[in-house]
C-alpha cells in the first residue's frame, strides 16, 4: 500500500518535474527583451532607413533567433538591451538608409555602446541632415565608440552635448559635410583614444582644451579648413602615437613642446602654412618614423637639427619647405630611412656622398635647388632607384662623366 502510493507520488513528481523543465526551456528560447527596448529599436531603425520597414514583421525576436544585421544586444539583469548599432550599406542585407532622420526614439537605447553611420546621410541636395544638438548626454554612462562615416549629406556643426560622452573612446567624424568650429568641450573626452575629424570642413582653431585629452592615442584633423596655430598643449599629450594636421591652414611657429611627443611615430603636417623654421625640440621626438612637412614656408635651415637623434625615421619629406643651406653629414646615419623628400627647396653647396648611400634609402629626391659640384653616385645606385631618384633643376650639378655610356644616368643633370 505504502509503496503504491510512493510510486504514484514519484511518477507525479517525475512528470511534473518534466513538464517545469520543458516549459523552462520554452521560455529560454524566446530572449527576454522589454517590449519598450523592442520598440525604441524598431523606431529608431525606421527613422534611419524609412517607414517602410517593418520590425515587428520581418524581427520579432531582434536580440534572439531574428537577429538584425547591424545590431547587436547584450544581457543586463537577465534582459536584453541593444548595445551595438551600425547603419550603412556595409553587407548586402545592412540595414541601408533612406531619408534618415534621427528620431526620439533613438536617444532612449541608452544601452548603445558602439554605434556606426556609414554612407548614411548621402543626398546633400535632397535630404541634408544635422545631428541633432541635444540628447547626446542620454548616452553618456554607456557610449564608448560613436562614428559617421562618408556622410557627405550631414552638415552642421559638432555638438557640444558630445564632450559629455565621457566614456567615449573613439570618436570618428571621418569625410562629411560638417562645418564651423570643433567645440572646446572635445577636450573634455577624458577617456579618448581616437579623435578622427578627417575630410570635412572644419574652420577657426584647435582648441586649446585638446590639452585635457590625457590617453589620446591618435588625432586625425587632417583636410580641413582649420586655421590659427598649433597651440602649445598638444606637447602635453605623452601618450599619444600619431598627429595628423595635414591639409589644413595651419599657420605660426611650431611650438618647442612638441619635444615632449616621445612616443609619437607619425607627425603629418604637409600641406599647411607653417613657418618660423624646424623647431629645435623635433630632434628629441624619438619615436618619429614618419615626419612630413611638405608644402609649408617653414623656411630655415635644414642643419638645425641633430638628424641622427631620430634613428627610427624610415619617412622624411621636407619638400617645398623653404628650406636653406647644406645637407649635414647627421642625415646619413639615419639607419633605417627609406624616403627623402628634399626637393623644391633653396638648398645649396655638394650632395655628402654618404647621403646617397644609405642602406635603407629607395627614394631620394633632391631636384628644384641650388646643389653644386659633382654627384659621387655609382651606376648600382642609378640602376636601383630608377625613377626614385630626381636630382634636376640643380643648375649647378653635374654627374661623373664615366658613367655616359649607360642609360641610367640621372635625368635632367649634365655630365661634368
Ligand atoms: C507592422 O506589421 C504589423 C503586422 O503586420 C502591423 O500590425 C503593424 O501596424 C505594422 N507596423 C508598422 C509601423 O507598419
Ligand atoms: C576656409 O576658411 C576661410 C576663412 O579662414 C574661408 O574664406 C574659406 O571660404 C574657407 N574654405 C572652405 C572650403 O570652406
Ligand atoms: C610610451 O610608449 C611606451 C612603450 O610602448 C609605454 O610603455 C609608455 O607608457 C608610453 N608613454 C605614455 C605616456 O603612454
Ligand atoms: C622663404 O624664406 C625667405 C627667407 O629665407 C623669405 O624671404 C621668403 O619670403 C620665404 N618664401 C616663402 C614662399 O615663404
Ligand atoms: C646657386 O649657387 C651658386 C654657387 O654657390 C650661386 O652663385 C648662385 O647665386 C645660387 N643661385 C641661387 C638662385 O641661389
């Protein structure tokens, strides 16, 4: 009789024990994800790429088994959150724009940690698009990496509400139509690591708040229209590994804090109207692979600095800089340089053999100056460099006559 009973109450417990399994899992299948999160993403998603699109359709589980190309979602007490958002046609089924527009909805997946608009906002003419100025702030404990990638239809100015991203550590605004000052509050992305303003239309200063930006690792402001002068703040950034200013108005002397960039590789200022001469403190950027400085009236002297304290240059392009005076001996111990650009300068008196014999060197370009004398170079050399090497425009130079019967003399020099 006992036993019996035990049985029938052990099979009880085993079915329904089964039955609390099975129902367990059916739950796990569909993802918890707060139906107001579902819809903030659906909105949000249809403001960018067209109403059109219907998410409750086409995802009715987006952070589950319907998983949208372009978002990606994670779980915070047991419930999923959208985390991830990336717009653009950057596979064939991304989520691609039309008309897009930021809507209300948006602002509120205060979750986002990454979040990525590429070729998104792209008719100038029909449909031009600011970033809105307020509400950036609603991201602020969670964004970390915000890009807008060839955008050539978003225009207006950077937000100033974005210096209170302050968990942000990549900020890339690379090739769209933005416009006017970048805000000073920039410099207060104390987390940044990645500043890219590149290939827009910037204007006025850089702010001097960029000072502030402690753990940058790389600033890009190249192409744009930014004026003024490098301000003396940027020396303050020890950490970081990569300047670009090219491309830009850039104006004054370069201040003698850029010394204290020691683990900067590359230093790209081409392209601007830098001048007052090669600042002495450059020498102790040691780190430096790549330095560019072509097309400034930097003007001065070219032995001004130690050259051989930046034993890692492999880049070095000083053309059309303004430059005068001799070529220092100090520049042929550079070990590892493999590009010099001289050229278009006002530089004088006769080539150091040793310059042209350095054992990285693959292009070397010393055309439109005032050498003189005669270029000690062996036909090896000419045969090496080809078309690397460009020695005319030298009135005053002349190569060594032994040499005429080959075809690899230097074009445009005359035999002595
Ligand atoms: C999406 O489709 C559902 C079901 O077909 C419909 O009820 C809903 O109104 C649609 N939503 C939009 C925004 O079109
Ligand atoms: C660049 O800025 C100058 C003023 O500094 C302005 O005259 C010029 O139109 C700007 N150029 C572009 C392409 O925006
Ligand atoms: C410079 O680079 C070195 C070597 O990578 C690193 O140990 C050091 O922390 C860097 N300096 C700064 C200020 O980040
Ligand atoms: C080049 O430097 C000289 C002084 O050595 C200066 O007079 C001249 O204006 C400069 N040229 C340019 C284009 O800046
Ligand atoms: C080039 O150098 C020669 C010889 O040193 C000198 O006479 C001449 O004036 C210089 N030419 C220019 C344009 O500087």
């Amino acid at each position: 009789m006992k036993n019996s009973f035990l049985a029938i109450f052990l099979v009880f417990l085993f079915v329904g024990w089964f039955v609390i399994l099975c129902g367990g899992q059916e739950d796990q299948d569909v993802a918890p994800m707060e139906t107001k999160e579902k819809e903030r993403l659906y909105l949000a998603i249809q403001g960018f790429i067209g109403k059109q699109w219907n998410g409750s359709d086409l995802y009715p589980d987006p952070c589950g088994w319907t998983p949208i190309q372009g978002v990606s979602c994670d779980l915070f007490d047991g419930f999923w959150y959208v985390t991830g958002l990336n717009i653009g046609p950057i596979y064939d089924n991304s989520l691609q724009c039309t008309n897009a527009k930021f809507s209300h909805q948006f602002f509120e997946l205060t979750h986002l940690r990454s979040l990525t608009f590429f070729n998104c906002f792209s008719s100038p003419s029909q449909n031009p698009t600011e970033i809105p100025p307020s509400n950036w702030e609603k991201f602020s404990a969670s964004l970390e990496s915000l890009e807008f990638r060839s955008n050539s239809a978003l225009i207006g100015t950077i937000p100033t509400s974005f210096g209170g991203l302050k968990r942000l550590q990549s900020l890339v605004l690379l090739e769209n139509g933005l416009t006017g000052k970048i805000p000073m509050e920039l410099g207060n992305l104390v987390s940044l690591r990645r500043l890219v303003l590149s290939g827009n239309r910037f204007n006025g200063e850089i702010p001097v708040s960029f000072g502030g930006l402690t753990e940058v690792l790389i600033i890009d402001l190249s192409r744009n229209n930014l004026s003024g002068s490098m301000p003396l703040t940027l020396g303050g950034l020890a950490a970081l590994l990569k300047l670009d200013l090219s491309n830009n108005k850039l104006e004054g002397k370069l201040p003698k804090e850029i010394g204290n960039l020691k683990n900067v590789t590359l230093f790209d200022l081409r392209s601007n109207k830098f001048l007052g001469g090669l600042v002495q403190s450059l020498e102790e950027m040691i780190s430096l692979k790549e330095m560019a400085m072509s097309s400034n009236p930097i003007g001065g002297e070219l032995s001004e600095i130690q050259w051989e304290n930046l034993r890692n240059l492999e880049i070095l392009d000083l053309s059309n800089t303004n430059l005068t005076g001799e070529i220092p001996e100090s520049m042929a111990k550079l070990k590892r340089l493999r590009f010099l650009g001289l050229n278009d300068n006002k530089l004088s008196g006769n080539i150091p053999p040793k310059t042209v014999t350095m054992p990285s060197l693959n292009a070397l370009y010393l055309n439109g100056n005032n050498f003189t004398g005669k270029l000690e170079v062996s036909v090896w050399f000419y045969k090496k460099m080809g078309r690397r090497f460009g020695a005319w425009n030298n009135p005053n130079l002349c190569y060594k006559a032994e040499f005429t019967s080959t075809v690899h003399v230097p074009y445009g020099v005359k035999p002595c």
